[in-house]
C-alpha cells in the first residue's frame, strides 16, 4: 500500500502552548485508522491542523498528503485535494442554506479539478439520492447550515455533506458522541459504504460504536500531543476495558 | 443621486418628501402617514430627519453601506417622534474594507409629551480589514416615561470560525467570505440592489 497522508515529527502551538508535541502518523490509501486518547490530549487539534485552522501553528514537522506538502496549502485547497473534516462540533452558518451550499462546494471542487459545474437537475438527484440515505428530509436541506439542528442531527449533516463531497481522506472528529441508536445505525453505514480501496479515514472517537459498523484495519493511542501506541482492532477493547493508564 | 449610492422609497402614505441635496432627506409624515424607504450608500455621506408629526404616524429606515480604499462615510440619521403614539424603526448595516472609515450617528428622540412611542435603532456592521474603521453612536433622546424603545449596535470581523469551516468544504477565501457577507445583509436591502451590491463584493471582497 501507498501512504496517503504521513505525518513526521508535528508540533503545534496555539498562542504559547505546545499541544502536539512531535506526532507521528502515517496512513495508507484505503486504510481506517482510528484515533483513541483521553480529553485534552490533542485529537480534535490533530485534524484542525491536518485541514488547516489558522489558530494553530504548526513549529516543526510536516505533512505530506499525496506526497504533496499539505502544510503549504490553505484550507480550501487542502479540501480540493480531498481532505474532509466532519466536525466534532459543528459551525452554524445561518442565513446559508445547506442545499445551495453544498451545490456552491461542488462546484468549488469541480472548478479546482478542471471541470464544469454541475448543471441543477443533475445535481438535485446527486443530492437527493445521498439526502435519502441518511435520512435527510427536504425540509432540513433547505434549512440554514446547522442552525437549530439538535446534536445528533448535526452529526448526520456532516457525514451528509461527506457524502456529497466525496473525499479521499476523512476525518470523524467525535462522529459517534451523541447519537442514538438509529442515528448511529445510519451514520455506520453511511461511512461503511464509503469504504473504498483509494479513500481512507481517520475516526476519532472514545467507544468502540462506530466502529462496529467501520472496522478499523488499526487503532492508534494518543497522549499528550504524541501517538504513543499503534496496533489492530483488539485495542478498543483493551480501553474501553482498562481506559489509557497502560499505555 | 448616483447610481452607487440608490435609494428606494416603498412607502409614502402621507409624507412629504424634501430633498434638498444629494446627501439630505427630510421627510415629514403626517397622521396615519407611513414611510418605508432604503438607502444603500457606497461613496457618499448620508443625512436623513423624520419627523413623525401626528398621531399613527410610521416609519422604517433601511440603510446599507459598503464602503472601500480610503473612503471616509458619514450617516446620520434621525427620527424625531413629535407626536404621541407614533412608530419608528431604523435598521443600519455595513462592510468597510481596506482603510475606509465609516461614521455613523443615529438618533431616536422622544420629547416629553410623545407618549405611547415605539422606537427602535439596529446598527451592525463587518470590518474586514485591520485598517478599516466603524465608529457608531446610537443615541437615544427620550424624555418621555410611556415608550418603548431599543437601540444596539455590533461591530466586528467576520467569524474566523465561520470562515474555517466553509473553506474546509473547498471554498476559496474570498468565496467563503462573500457568502457570509450576503447573509449578514440578509434581506435588508431589495431586490433591486443586488447587482450593485454583488458587484461590489466581487471587486473588494
Ligand atoms: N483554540 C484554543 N485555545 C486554547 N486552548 C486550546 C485551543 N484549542 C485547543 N486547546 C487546548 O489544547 C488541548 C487539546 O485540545 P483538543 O480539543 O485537541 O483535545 P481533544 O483530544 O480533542 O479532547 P476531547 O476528547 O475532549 O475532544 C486542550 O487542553 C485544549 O484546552
Ligand atoms: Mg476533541
């Protein structure tokens, strides 16, 4: 396999203090890693460095997606590229309509890639079809981005716009916090059948929920700003059992 | 009046309208009178007087401005509620880029004998530059003790976070702003100035 992202060696900084302290991952194109560690260790400040928050600053280290230098691209173009960020919480965006916004986004990566927009009735059945899924009612879509939606619907939204987007590189920051039963049942498998030989994804989480439904090929432990321990699925079990003294 | 600075007026039942010169309006609305009307300032001052002369007599004020380089705005508007149960709304927002600086003045007076007033006065407005300046003085003068009145007014950059999230999805910078910009105008100004309106942002935003 080829890795599509690496990271050697990051640190990051917001303002004066250092919370990724010399990380390193890599993952392959196809693969599922999953990211396991306790509050405060530095999960979701992984992936908003990985797509490229302006609060964060990143001192030494890179990152290469694609073999590319992902550190020298701004957000939208690391999106283009195929980076994709699901939320752990989500950015309310009112007075924005999700549907236009998403057809808007389309288009941004159609134009970066060289193509040409999408014309609307294609884009209603692209759309409706992935809204159908996951359980998303004409209603919601129509309604502005994230605003008044409750925690797990949100949830669903972000793996909604995942699906639209159809990127190569994931990220779940937290995707399974908050969701019930049905709600889980849904966005498990709205992420399994996304698994693709070319597109990997990066689950953050705590309990081993969604990945019942996305067996992770590896499960990677972080603490304190390092990963400090990769191995199989049998991880899980060994911190949902034990939490993260041992490692 | 220039093209880049249109007005609109929706409404003008029992007004009389004066406008002395391309910045000035005064417009005195008289009983059971209603006004509604929208400005949309891009390089020149504005400076408008309502007077609600009778009983019933209503307003409401729509001012947008956008203003760039090093463009210097004044706004001033005033209402005055010269009579008892009368109505007035003013709505004010705007966007300064580069090193322009925006002044505005608004003022909502209420003499003592007005009673049974309802006076409100909304002011927000978008800095999107460091050098770029909006000062606001919402004033209220009210003397009588029967009203209702609000007044507030927000100034800021756009929401970096905002910004992230819509550039995460792959819009350019510059996309990502115009889109939170057209929801920060939202509806304030008609149908009939957006091409200006679009235009603009797509030269300064
Ligand atoms: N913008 C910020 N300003 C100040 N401190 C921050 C900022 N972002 C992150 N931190 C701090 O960095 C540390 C790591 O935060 P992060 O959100 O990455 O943790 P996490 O591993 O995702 O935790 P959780 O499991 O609770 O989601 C925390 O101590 C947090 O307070
Ligand atoms: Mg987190």
């Amino acid at each position: 396999m080829t890795a599509l992202l690496e990271i050697k060696n990051l640190h990051a900084k917001v303002g004066d203090k250092e919370i990724l302290k010399g990380l390193n991952l890599t993952i392959d194109a196809g693969e599922v890693c999953a990211i396991m560690g306790p509050n405060g260790c530095g999960k979701s400040t992984l992936s908003a460095v990985i797509s490229g928050h302006p609060a964060y600053t990143v001192t030494e280290g890179e990152i290469l997606f694609k073999g590319e230098d992902l550190l020298k691209m701004t957000p939208d173009e690391r999106a283009n590229k195929g980076v994709f960020l699901a939320f752990q919480h989500p950015i309310e965006l009112p007075g924005v309509g999700l549907a236009q916004f998403l057809k808007t986004a389309l288009n941004a990566k159609r134009k970066a890639n060289g193509e040409e927009p999408i014309d609307a009735v294609a884009f209603m059945k692209y759309m409706n079809v992935r809204a159908t899924a996951l359980g998303i009612s004409n209603e919601m879509l129509k309604r502005p981005v994230n605003v008044g939606f409750s925690g797990g619907e949100k949830k669903r939204l972000e793996t909604f716009q995942m699906a639209m987007l159809e990127p190569d590189f994931c990220i779940l920051d937290e995707m399974d916090s908050g969701l019930d039963v049905d709600a889980l049942k849904i966005v498990g498998q709205g992420v399994s059948v996304m698994r693709e030989p070319k597109r990997s994804f990066m689950i953050i989480t705590h309990h081993d929920d969604l990945l019942q439904y996305v067996k992770p090929d590896k499960v990677s432990i972080m603490r304190d700003g390092v990963i400090v321990k990769t191995a199989g699925s049998e991880l899980v079990k060994e911190v949902e059992e034990s939490g993260y003294d041992n490692f | 009046m220039t093209i880049s600075n249109p007005f609109l007026i929706h409404t003008q039942e029992n007004v009389i309208v004066k406008n002395p010169d391309d910045k000035s309006w005064v417009f005195e609305v008289g009983e059971n009178g209603n006004l509604w009307v929208d400005f949309l300032q891009t390089t020149d001052d504005l400076n408008v007087f309502v007077s609600l002369q009778a009983e019933e007599a209503k307003c409401k004020i729509n001012c947008a401005y956008l203003i760039n380089k090093n463009n210097m705005l004044n706004i001033d508007i005033k209402v005055l509620h010269k009579y008892k149960n009368t109505t007035s709304e003013q709505h004010i927002k705007g966007i300064a880029t580069d090193e322009s600086s925006v002044s505005f003045k608004g003022i909502v007076e209420i003499p003592k004998d007005s009673q049974k007033c309802d006076g409100r006065q909304h002011h927000r407005g978008v800095v999107l530059s460091p050098k770029a300046k909006i000062e606001a003085v919402p004033q209220l003068e009210i003397w009588a003790d029967d009203v209702v009145c609000s007044h507030g007014s927000a100034i800021g950059p756009l929401d970096a976070n905002q910004l992230f999230y819509l550039q995460t999805r792959g819009l350019p910078e510059h996309e990502a702003k115009k889109i939170l910009l057209n929801s920060f105008l939202g509806d304030l100004m008609p149908e009939e100035f957006s091409d200006i309106i679009q235009g603009w942002m797509d030269k300064n935003v």
